[in-house]
C-alpha cells in the first residue's frame, strides 16, 4: 500500500531548527514526507538543505514554482504547519498567503485537505490583539489548531524549549484529525 502524503510546513521559529527530529516523527508515524520551509526558514537550513531532502527522498520547497513549472511534491493527504510562528498565523488568519507555505495551507484547508497547525511564539508575540483574532479565523475555516493543554502554550519570553517541542503531539492529533475527516 502506498504511504499517505503529509506536507510538514515550518515557518521561522524555535523549533524549526530541529526539524529533522518533526520528520523522523512524521515517518515514524507511517508518513511520506515532505519539508516545505517558509523563505525565512529556509535562511536557517540553506547550508543542510540537502539533509532534509535525503531524510525524506523529496525536494524541500520554499518557493512558489514559476508559470508552467510542474509540481515537484506528490499531492498531499494532510498537512501540518509546525512550529507556526507568530507572523506566519497573522498572515494566514488575514488571508495573506505571500509564502508558498501559507498558499497551500490557506487553499489546502478548502479544498478538502485536513490541516493542522502547532504555534511556537513567547507570550509577548501572543499578547498582540490580531492572535486571538487570526486563530478564530483558523478555526472557523476548520484548520484543527493547537493549543492549550492540546498543543502549545506561548512560553515567556527568552524562556521558551524549542529542542522540546512536541512534535509527537501535533502528529497524534492530526492523526486524530485526519481519521475523523476519513468517517
Ligand atoms: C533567531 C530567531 C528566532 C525566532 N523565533 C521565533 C519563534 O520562536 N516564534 C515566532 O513566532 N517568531 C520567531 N522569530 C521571528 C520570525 O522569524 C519572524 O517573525 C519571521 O518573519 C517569520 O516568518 P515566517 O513565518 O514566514 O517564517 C524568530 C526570529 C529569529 C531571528
């Protein structure tokens, strides 16, 4: 049987520097994945991108392709946004999609694609009054959102773990996500 197709989408924030510890998890999980990096966390990874695209058998996309390029990544079954940085979550609850990464999370969640998001931001960044309103807008176009004792706490700033970020539990939950869409 063919694996399902997870895009793993990370934006610029803590954890992303750990991403191959999300991957590994992902494969575990019995995923095919892909890495889509927004550009700003592509600047993190330019110098191991190669790693990323062997540990996963894919090209790892930051970019929009050009007019009449083919799609380089097999369609997707789910996607998970992980870590969501704060900028990232304001742009897409505004329906900004200027990344490749927020255009197919944004067009993915209405075409039927089951998306989940793991936000990593400190208290500061999710004291701004436009979190609370983006992560309404998330929610209510049925983007399964994590926080909470669910997900992720935003921690204080300068206190955050990013090597401890709980990849397991964003995969355990789209997996949740993603069966409940399937019955
Ligand atoms: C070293 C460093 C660490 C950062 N960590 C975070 C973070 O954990 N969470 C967050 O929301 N933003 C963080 N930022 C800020 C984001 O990188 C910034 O808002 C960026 O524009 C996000 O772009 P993206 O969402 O397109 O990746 C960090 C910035 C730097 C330079």
């Amino acid at each position: 049987m063919t694996k399902r197709v997870l895009y793993l989408i990370a934006c610029a924030a803590g954890p992303t520097q750990y991403m191959d510890r999300g991957v590994r998890c992902a494969q575990a999980a019995g995923w095919d994945t892909c890495v889509i990096l927004t550009p700003a966390a592509a600047r993190w990874w330019e110098d191991r991108l190669d790693e990323l695209a062997e540990l996963t058998g894919h090209r790892v996309r930051s970019q929009y392709k050009l007019p009449g390029e083919s799609d380089a990544l097999p369609k997707a079954d789910a996607m998970l946004v992980a870590p969501l940085s704060c900028t990232s979550l304001n742009k897409w609850g505004a329906g900004i999609a200027d990344t490749l990464a927020l255009g197919l999370v944004s067009e993915g969640v209405h075409m039927g694609v089951p998306v989940t998001a793991m936000p990593y931001f400190n208290q500061a960044q999710g004291a701004q009054p436009a979190v609370a309103h983006s992560i309404a807008a998330l929610r209510k176009q049925g983007v399964q959102y994590l926080d909470g004792p669910d997900g992720y706490e935003p921690h204080p700033p300068k206190r955050g773990n990013p090597e401890g970020f709980p990849w397991d539990v964003a995969l355990a939950a789209l997996n949740l996500h993603t069966q409940s869409r399937d019955a």
